[in-house]
C-alpha cells in the first residue's frame, strides 16, 4: 500500500460531482487556482477534513485527478467505481 496515492483520468462529470458531494458532507477548501485558465485548461482545489488532504486537479486533456491517503481514495473508488489508486505521479 502506498501511504499516498493517485487516482487518474477521472471523466470531468464525475470528478465534479466527487468534489461537490465531498464540500457537501463537510469538506472545506484550503486552495483554489484562480489563474487566467482556471477551470477551461486547468483547475486545482485542495479539500481538507479532520486533517486529511486531498488534491483535486484537472486539465482538458487528461480530466481529473485526485491524490491523497491511499485508505480514502480506495473508498472513494468503492464508492464512485473508479479505477484502484497507484502511485502519485511526479
């Protein structure tokens, strides 16, 4: 197991909706990217609950992407059928 892992090319549909239901059940953003190209060629927000990180990041090409505990994220695969955490990219 990995003590941080990434899950990737998450479709935009579903990456929002992860992100939106996360804010819902309690969540709260410690950082958005707000550059000229926010959100149309990248978006980044950073969630964090009890302690725990998550970053959330998305690019048109290759849609989202989330790092974070590899526990959690193997539950948010459970829970939104992505695929199974790896390694964070570089």
């Amino acid at each position: 197991m990995y003590q941080n892992a990434s899950i990737g090319n998450i479709k935009t549909e579903t990456f929002n909706t992860i992100l939106a239901e996360l804010q819902e059940e309690g969540w709260s953003k410690t950082y958005v990217y707000d550059g000229f190209d926010a959100w149309i060629d990248y978006g980044r927000v950073d969630l964090i609950n009890d302690g725990i990180k998550l970053k959330f990041e998305w690019d048109n090409w290759s849609e989202g992407v989330i790092e974070g505990p590899e526990k959690l994220l193997l539950a948010l695969t459970a829970r939104y059928s992505l695929k199974k955490p790896g390694p964070v990219r570089s």
